[in-house]
C-alpha cells in the first residue's frame, strides 16, 4: 500500500511555473474507487485549460490533468471487475493525474487488452475517446460525406482525420505549418490547407462546394473561416480554443450563413455515463486493432518535466501525443 506520492499542483492559476510537483499523502482508497501506481500519464489542452483558468479550480492546491495509466494496487469496497495487478487506462473524474499513483473512481476505468501498450494507451484514449463521440455521437458522419478538421496533424485531429478516411469521409485538414502537411496526408486527408492561409474558406469550398461538418479546435483564429466552409445546413463542432476564446456571434448570423447548426461539446458530458466511457473505450479498442487510428509520434517525457510539457503543447511544437512517464 502506498501512504505518498509525489504530484503536481497549482496554487493559482497561471502560467507554467504554478505548477509544482508536492509529496502528498495518499489514502486508502474510498468506496468505488481503485487505486492505481501509474506508469503513462497523457497530457492534454484541457490541462492548460486547468492550469490557466479556463477551467477554475474550485480550491487551492489544486490537482491537475484527466488521463492516466496504470497498475491496481488497491480496490475500494463495492468495485466489480477490476483486480490489483491488472492493467487500466482513465479518463475524467477528478483532476490529478500528474501523480505517481493515486486513487480513482472505478467508474472512469477501463480495463487494458493486452493488445495495447501503455505508451500507447496514454497517448490514445482521451484523444480517441473524444474523437469517437465527436463522429459517433456529436455528429454521426456517413460515407460520402464531407469534413475539415482543424490542427490534422495534432493528437485528436490526427484520429479524427484517420477515422475519418476510413469511415470513406472526404477529409479536408489544416495544419499551422507546412512541415506538417505530409503527417496530415499519411493520416488520410484528401487535401491540406495551411491555417493561415487568408483564404482557406474560399478554397475548402473550392475544393467541396461547401462541407458537412467542421471540427474546430483551434478556436478564435478559425471560427469565422470555420463557419463560412460549411454548406447549408451544416455542422460547426467546436470542441477547443488553442488560440483563445471564439468571437461572440449572433445566432441571426447561423440563419444568414446557410441555416448553421452549432456545438460546444464536452468529453465529460458525452462520457458522464459509465456505460457510455465504456462503449467508446470499446470503439476505440476495435478501431485501433482493425488498424483504422494509430496514435501519432508519441513523446514521452519524464515525469518531473511536466511544466515543459506544457510548453511544447501551448507553443504547438508537437505533432501527435505527449506523455509523461513517472
């Protein structure tokens, strides 16, 4: 049994050097919840998210990060399906998985199959379990139909991209730089199209006459050129603010540009249900053994060098996953 662990915190929200990694101790762990020592931890924008604000921390230290690996060490009364020693992967639940071990509702884990690694795992379920509600349950994507995906070349635009393709969706990805366009091709896009680029929405529609459904997690430097690539009736799926916060709009505006629908959707809502996380984590498992999504390059870095971890992911010098290895 394990009294401490050492984890990172944040006494205040703000910028990489809040974060502080803290000996804390670590309880038995309460009904329901499984204790874990962890071996891949999956880094994520919705950490940056908790780190800076975005998403307030309701108390001081506050724990961060939503995925992890690892191995069960303890189990709580009332948990079904789950034994120490057997591999897991979560996502959600309370923030704090910038930890060494720690203690987790049972209800936010999935067992492993031994098909997958746990580098791997780390660097795939948050991402794949959000692109899969984002095609699957968010907008269910047919055949045939069409798609831009925002940051291809990036950790979920790289699933969203390769579920995309071999769903037989036309893919359309930007990338922030021309380095990338060839990781957004190998994942299956038909075209890519530099973000920056003055004119992409003249040029997505060019290319489509206008597509079904964007996947936009890029956020205020896209939204306009976002809606304006859609067709009538189409989707706007906003599910990040890379580059901030989008732009008000008035919903006169949906109606002026082609009768637009539009979401925020949010991983924790899509997977709230137990069984819901579970069907996911099942679609995801499938896809990844047909061979239909891989994780891109996958960087791992020691557990201490959270904070630069950061950095690399706010300065969008990543392409794929970051994990960090206790």
């Amino acid at each position: 049994m394990i009294a401490t662990t050492n984890a990172f915190q944040y006494s205040e929200h703000g910028t990489l050097d809040v974060l502080k990694m803290n000996e804390i101790p670590l309880a038995l762990p309460k009904t329901g919840e499984l204790q874990i020592e962890q071996t891949a931890i999956g880094v994520n924008y919705i950490d940056i998210y908790q780190r800076c604000g975005t998403y307030p921390a309701a108390e001081f230290p506050a724990p961060i990060g939503v995925e992890g690996v690892g191995i069960v060490t303890a189990i709580g009364d009332h948990v079904d399906g789950f034994a120490p020693g057997k591999r897991v992967a979560y996502i959600g639940g309370p923030a704090g998985a910038y930890a060494q071990a720690r203690n987790i509702p049972a209800s936010r884990a999935v067992p492993l199959p031994d098909t997958i690694d746990d580098a791997t795992a780390a660097a795939l379920m948050f991402k794949a379990v959000t692109a899969d509600y984002l095609i699957h349950d968010c907008y269910p994507v047919q055949p045939g139909q069409s798609a831009l995906v925002h940051a291809g070349a990036g950790g979920v635009g790289s699933l969203l991209v390769q579920w995309l393709s071999a769903k037989g969706v036309n893919v359309i990805a930007t990338v922030g730089r021309e380095a990338k366009i060839d990781t957004a091709t190998d994942n299956g896009a038909t075209h890519v199209l530099l973000s920056n680029t003055p004119d992409f929405a003249r040029q997505v529609r060019d290319l489509t006459g206008g597509v079904d459904v964007v996947y936009d997690s890029i956020g205020k430097d896209t939204f306009g050129a976002s809606l304006d690539s859609l067709k009538p009736r189409g989707m706007m799926v906003n599910f990040g603010s890379a580059s901030g916060p989008v732009p008000p709009i008035s919903i006169e505006d949906l109606g002026k540009r082609g009768s637009l629908f539009l979401t925020r959707p949010s991983i924790a809502v899509y997977t709230a249900d137990p069984a819901a996380l579970r069907r996911s984590a099942t679609r995801v498992f499938a896809a990844y053994a047909d061979k239909h999504i891989r994780p891109a390059a996958i960087t791992e870095l020691p557990f201490q060098d959270a904070a630069r971890a950061h950095d690399m992911l706010e300065s969008r010098q990543t392409t794929g996953a970051l994990i960090l290895r206790p």
